[in-house]
C-alpha cells in the first residue's frame, strides 16, 4: 500500500494513487474482504499502527465503491471543527463520496457527540438530507479501551464500526518488506529520473532485522531516501550504525529502533542537503528547487544543520 499523505486539511481531497497488494497472509485476507465491503456503505473502522496503510485500503474500498466517480475525502478527526460536522453548514462532512475520517480516536469528546447527533438524526438516516457519503473511519487508538475508561463515546464506536478491519504491523508480516522496497524504489526513481537502486544483501537483511515503527510510511521514506542520495551505503549509514551498537548510548540510556531510525533520517536529510547544495555551488534557491521544497523550509534546515552563514540566494 502507497504512503499515506499527511493532510491535515480536513476537507483534503486526495490525489488518485495506485494500490499495492501485499504478499503476507494476514494483508491478504484483509484484501480479500475489499471488493465485498466496497459493494455496500455500511460503516467501516480500519485500525492500526500509524502509518500502516489505513488510508490506501479506505481509498481501495472508495475506488471499487458506486461512489468512485465521487470524491475521496481524507479528515483530520484532531482538527475537525463544529460547522464542518453540521447538518445544514456550508460544506456537509457527508456530502458525498467516501469520507475517511483519520484518528477517530482523536476526537475531541464534544466532537464526538456532535458526530453521534449528525450519524443518528431522522435526515441522514431517511436520506432526506441530501448527505449520501460513505464513512469510512481509521484508528491507531484501543478503542475498546478508550469506550472502557470514558474517552470515547460507546454509542458513537457502535455506530462507526458496522465492519471492523484490522491491519496488523510490518514487522508481523516482514515478506512484504522486498516487493514494497523494490516498489516504493522503482516509484521513487521514476519520480525524481533517477535510476532505480539495486539493494545489496546486507541492506536487505537490515531491512528484515528492523523492526519497523513507523510501519510502510517509514520504508518508504528509507526508499526515497536511497534514491534521492544516490548511495545505498550513505543512505543506511546512519540505520546501521545505530542498530550495531549496544542496547545503550554513551550516558547509560536505552537507545530504541525509533531513536535510531529518527537519527538516521536526520543524518540522512542533512548529507542530501550538502550534496545538493554542493552540485549547485551553494546556490540556495536552485538547490531548494531541486530538492522539491520551499527557499524557506531550506534556510530553516540549514540553520539547524549550521550552515545557514554559507551559500548565496
């Protein structure tokens, strides 16, 4: 499944995106439950880690749906305000399409009974309102346990979950780690003509051995990393560095896989940074351009990094 895009518009619509099959059992008996769910618009609750793919299989459910022609509508439950839950405001949450509805655990508990009020009035039920949209819902929360302990409405929960999908974790299903390496590489390279990387067998052993926290956002983000820098041992560097050392830093504290990946990214980001800018000499514009992000988010980055004393605009 492609990454999700972290859209914090909660009338986001999302670009089309193709959708990638698993390989592991346990994606595949998920999958093979999408055409039958698409063919009906009872409510669906997707849950799972962040970046997971919850996102790709609502819009895979969207695109097999009758409301495929319509738009995809990813909300942000943790920015999601009154008049956008209205019955009657300006731009109705279930206008039509399919509305996915990010971090429903998130929501705020007044929200939650607004939502309640929304799902459960005469118009919606009766279809005399007008609103016609598929709701689709992601969780990364234990929402049984949130409903237990007060956080989250029980009624609104019964309500969202009409068909319960769970998508388990990368690193419990690591076969699928090679077909969307080689995926996320080949769609990366494409993206920004290079040539595709072929991957070495230690890197790929890294790959098996890590366990993943960010889950298939975060191999992807490793992919477009190797592709963007141009060079497997650069970009693994720091990855495997942290992950050969022991089980604890240099002032006696744990050093966790999240850590380590984080670590990486940053060394990662700040070598592609140098070596853009060093292909530009150090024009800052050019190499923002080419790096794909604003003039501004450079000069930020370069302050972080301490070079933002070098370069001319």
């Amino acid at each position: 499944m492609p990454r999700e895009n972290l859209n914090n518009d909660p009338a986001a619509i999302d670009e089309p995106a193709s959708f990638l099959e698993a390989v592991s059992a346990s994606m595949q008996a998920v999958e093979a439950m999408i055409p039958e769910l698409a063919q009906s618009d009872l409510p669906i609750l997707i849950s799972g880690e962040s970046g997971v793919g919850k996102r790709s299989v609502a819009r895979r459910i969207h695109e097999l749906s009758r409301h495929s022609g319509e738009p995809f509508r990813a909300v942000a439950c943790s920015s999601l305000s009154s008049h956008e839950i209205a019955l009657h405001g300006p731009e109705p949450l279930l206008k039509h399409g399919t509305v996915f509805l990010r971090d429903i655990g998130q929501l705020m508990l007044e929200r939650q009974t607004e939502l309640i009020e929304l799902l459960s009035s005469k118009e919606v039920e009766n279809g005399h309102s007008g609103l016609r949209a598929r709701l689709v819902c992601g969780t990364a929360n234990d929402l049984d346990g949130d409903v237990r302990s007060g956080k989250f409405r029980e009624d609104l929960y019964y309500r969202i979950s009409g068909v319960s999908l769970h998508l388990p974790p990368l690193r419990q299903r690591k076969e699928d780690i090679d077909p969307f390496m080689t995926f996320f590489l080949r769609k990366h390279a494409q993206r920004f003509g290079r040539d595709i990387p072929a991957l070495s067998a230690e890197t790929k052993q890294l790959f098996h051995d890590y366990a993943w926290p960010g889950n298939v956002r975060e191999l992807e983000d490793a992919a477009k990393t190797i592709v963007l820098l141009g060079d497997e041992t650069l970009a693994m560097g720091g990855l495997r560095a942290m992950l050969l050392k022991p089980d604890r830093s240099a002032n006696g504290e744990r050093v966790s896989l999240k850590q380590a990946a984080r670590a990486a990214s940053r060394e990662a980001e700040k070598e592609l940074i140098l070596k853009v800018l060093n292909r530009t000499r150090w024009n800052r514009r050019r190499a923002a351009q080419e790096l794909q992000i604003s003039y501004k988010a450079l000069l930020y980055k370069l302050k972080q990094i301490g070079y933002c004393e070098y370069g001319t605009s």
